[in-house]
C-alpha cells in the first residue's frame, strides 16, 4: 500500500488517464492508480517515479483493496472508465462506503453531467465540451484560445505560474481595502 495523503487517486487507466497523471505529478501531486490490468500496473511503474505514482493491480469491485490507495486520505477521487454508466454504477456504490470524499469524472455523453452532479460528483467534465470550445476559440479567437491552453498548463518551474492564489489573512494589509485601491498598490509596488 501507500501512505500518500491528500493526493488524487485515479480509478481505470488509459490514455487519457496517464495525460492526466502526467499533469497531477508536474503540479508537484501524488497520485494512486488503480487499474485492473497487471500488464498496465507494469507499465505504470516504468513510466513514474514511485515516489510520485503508486499504482495498484485489483479488481475494481473489491472496494476493501482502494485501501492499499490509501482513499480515506485522498483529496480527489478521479474515476476514469470509458464507459458512462460504469462511470456512475461504480460511483454510486463507492460513495456508499466513502460518502465524503470529492469525486471527479470525465464523461463521453455531455447530457449526463446534471446526472452526475445529483448523484454527489463535485466536478464533471466532458471531453467532447471541453474540446470543441477549445477548437472552435482557436478559430475565431486564437489569443483566449492561447491564454486558455496557458491557464491550462502545469507549471514546471516558479516562472511558468501565470496565476497565483493567495489566502488573505485578517492581517494582511490589502484585507479590506476597496478592489481598486489594491489592484493599483498590488500593481505599483509588485507588478502583479
């Protein structure tokens, strides 16, 4: 098993699942795989670290063995099956035993998304939409199509971050203040 806490745990592999795993571990996360494939489980170790990536060969209704994922302990709980209703069957039966936890799902059929989002998936997302919004901004709006893909990148080293979030503490010296007194102080004295 693995100790990992507060990492994502994947459940099913394929392409699109090791594209995602890819992106968790260059944002600096672990992630648990569970696939019930061993020849991919081998193929899982070759291509990460272990000290990024735990994977793990079980069949997929033996909820005891995510466990050894250490799920209890995880931030997100992605389910990667290409099949829509696999998708929400196993959903469904996972949240009876790990009701709290925050599932994300990748669905092939956009129209099920309210579905999903009833059934307790705090986000879900359609490769398909995603996609054809992408295609269609590179045509008619090739800078937010680029600013998009930019916001959408991993971030390999501290000048890659486009972004950053902040919590404001009750003592910092912006909380407060008026939105744009702090927009043109942040702006003057950091660049930001």
């Amino acid at each position: 098993g693995t100790k990992f806490t507060n990492h994502i745990l994947v459940i099913g592999w394929d392409k699109f699942g090791k594209q995602v795993v890819e992106e968790v571990v260059h944002s600096h996360h672990k992630v648990a795989v569970v696939y019930n494939d061993k020849n991919e489980i081998d193929l899982i170790h070759e291509a990460f670290d272990v000290k990024d990536v735990f994977a793990l060969f079980t069949d997929y209704s033996n909820l005891e063995a995510l466990e050894k994922a250490n799920i209890k302990d995880a931030a997100t709980v992605f389910i990667n099956f290409t099949d829509d209703t696999e998708v929400l069957i196993y959903l469904l039966n996972l949240k009876k035993s790990y009701p709290d936890l925050n599932y994300v799902v990748s669905l092939s059929n956009p129209s099920l998304k309210e579905t999903f989002v009833t059934a307790g998936v705090r986000y879900v997302v359609s490769k398909t939409e995603i996609a054809s919004r992408l295609v269609a901004s590179y045509t008619f709006e090739p800078d937010v199509a680029m600013m998009a893909e930019s916001l959408m990148t991993s971030a390999l080293q501290g000048e890659d971050y486009d972004l950053l979030e902040y919590c404001v503490t009750p003592q910092n010296p912006y909380a407060g203040q008026d939105y744009l007194d702090a927009f043109i102080s942040l702006k003057k004295e950091h660049d930001c």
